[in-house]
C-alpha cells in the first residue's frame, strides 16, 4: 500500500465509526460494536470495513451487523459530503469474530487451569 491509501483507509475508518455513532439512526444497531480496520484497493471502487461486534447474545449482534450493512449507501452519501474526493468506494463490511475466537480460547484455558487445580 501506498501512503495515500494509508491515509485514506485512515480517515475512512473514522468517518465511519463517526457516522454509525452519530448519525445512522437504526433502532437494530443496539450491540457495542467497533470498526477495527478499513482496506481499499488502489482504484477506491471497493473497500473492506472490518467491524467487531460485542455481544453475549448472537441475534442482537447479528441484526447489528445487518444494520450496519443495510446502511452503506447513507454512510457512502456522507462521506461524499464530507471528504470532498473524486470518488468514494463501495464498503463491504465484514464481521471480524477475532475477538470472540480470543475470548472461546481464553474460557478453554482457564477451564483447564480450573480443572487441573481441582485434581
């Protein structure tokens, strides 16, 4: 990647995060969730959005998710008004459960640990 696009994916990742918090307003969207990452490709037609969503219930972070991808083209709109570049890419959210797998490894050790104490 260049510098630029650095940059870019930079910025984007914060207007984004700015816009699911202050502007999208999606009664569906009720989980706490975090835009971790955005990658485009050089040409700015497509860019990945990496989102993690926390939750103990999997259908509220499930419609959450929805949301938060049923509402690209009102946060692709935004940001047309508010980066003022040529051309703003398609967003392809994506559901990051690195978090989620971290937490399942981390009750499987301690699990362990809890057991081989017990004996």
């Amino acid at each position: 990647m260049n510098n630029r696009t650095d940059k870019l994916n930079s910025e984007f990742k914060r207007y984004i995060a700015e816009i699911l918090t202050k502007r999208v307003k999606d009664p569906r969207i009720t989980e706490m969730y975090t835009v971790l990452a955005v990658d485009c490709d050089r040409e700015l037609s497509q860019a990945k959005v990496y989102v993690s969503i926390y939750s103990t219930d999997a259908e509220r972070a499930a419609q959450t998710f929805l949301a938060i991808r049923e509402n690209e083209p009102f946060i692709r709109r935004e940001i047309s008004k508010n980066m003022h570049i040529r051309k703003v890419p398609e967003f392809n959210f994506i559901l990051d459960t690195s978090m989620a797998y971290g937490q399942k490894i981390n009750e499987i050790l301690y699990d362990i640990k809890k057991s081989d104490n017990d004996d």
